[in-house]
C-alpha cells in the first residue's frame, strides 16, 4: 500500500546486516504503518552515509552490525545521550538486558528484543521515539558532525 499524499510520511532508516530480519520487519512495517517511507541499510557505514543525506524521523538499529557495533553508530547520531537529535529504536539479537540498559543510556529511546518484538511494538516505539525527540526545543537538540 503507497502512502496517502495527503499524510506527511514518516522516513524510517532500518539499519541491519540481516536481509531475514531486514525483510521480516520493514514488510511487517509497512503493513501496519502504510505512511513510513523506509529506507535499508545493511551496516553502520551505509547507515550513517544515508543518515548525513536524507531527512530521517527514526533510525531503527540493530547493535549487532556486520563492520562496527550498533553503539558506535548510536553515538554518531546521538553523541550527547540526553540531547537526541534523531529518534532512535534499537532491535537486536543480542540477548543481554545490560546491553538493552546501555543502549537506552547511549541515546536510543528504548532497546527491544528481536524474538519477543512484534511489528506492533516496533511501530509504537518509532512514533513515541519520535515524539519524545519532537517535544525538546530545537535549541536543546544537538546535530552529529561527522
């Protein structure tokens, strides 16, 4: 289903090096959310590339990534933790809770679980993450320089 040109589209960065997860959660995605323009990246270089050239909403990250950890990109996109500038969801197979705590402490709005992680929850997530990132004044964001 196209997004209506009557909504505002919601662009989503999903950047994981899994094609199965990849595929798995960006059609279930756009299944439930019609209005998110999702964009793929397969790692943190591509990502981030993507990211300095694109208005981006959320970046959904996975903290397992084929050429550098999710963190490190986590970091460049959000480097002041407290200050987010983009919204950032992190979806990962990596199963330790102190993992999910950190990632939440590195600037991602909430950390999720893969096997326990509907698209539902996923697509809740994003819009909170969002809001949360739209309600700080403009002047308390701080944007990467790369």
């Amino acid at each position: 289903m196209l997004p209506s040109p009557d909504l505002p589209t919601t662009r989503v960065l999903f950047i994981d090096g899994s094609a199965n997860d990849r595929a798995l959660y960006v059609s279930a995605l756009q299944h439930s959310s019609p209005d998110y323009q999702i964009i793929e990246a397969t790692d943190g270089q591509s990502g981030l590339a993507i990211y300095r050239s694109q208005k981006i909403d959320c970046v959904v990250l996975e903290l397992d990534l084929p050429d550098q950890t999710g963190f490190e990109v986590l970091v460049r996109l959000n480097p002041i933790a407290k200050r987010p500038n983009v919204a950032v969801v992190a979806l990962t197979r990596l199963p330790r809770r102190v993992i999910w705590d950190l990632a939440k402490q590195n600037g991602a709005y909430v950390c999720f679980f893969k096997p326990h992680t509907s698209s539902d929850d996923l697509d809740r997530a994003i819009n909170r993450a969002i809001a949360f990132v739209g309600q700080m004044p403009k002047e308390d964001r701080y944007r990467a320089v790369y």
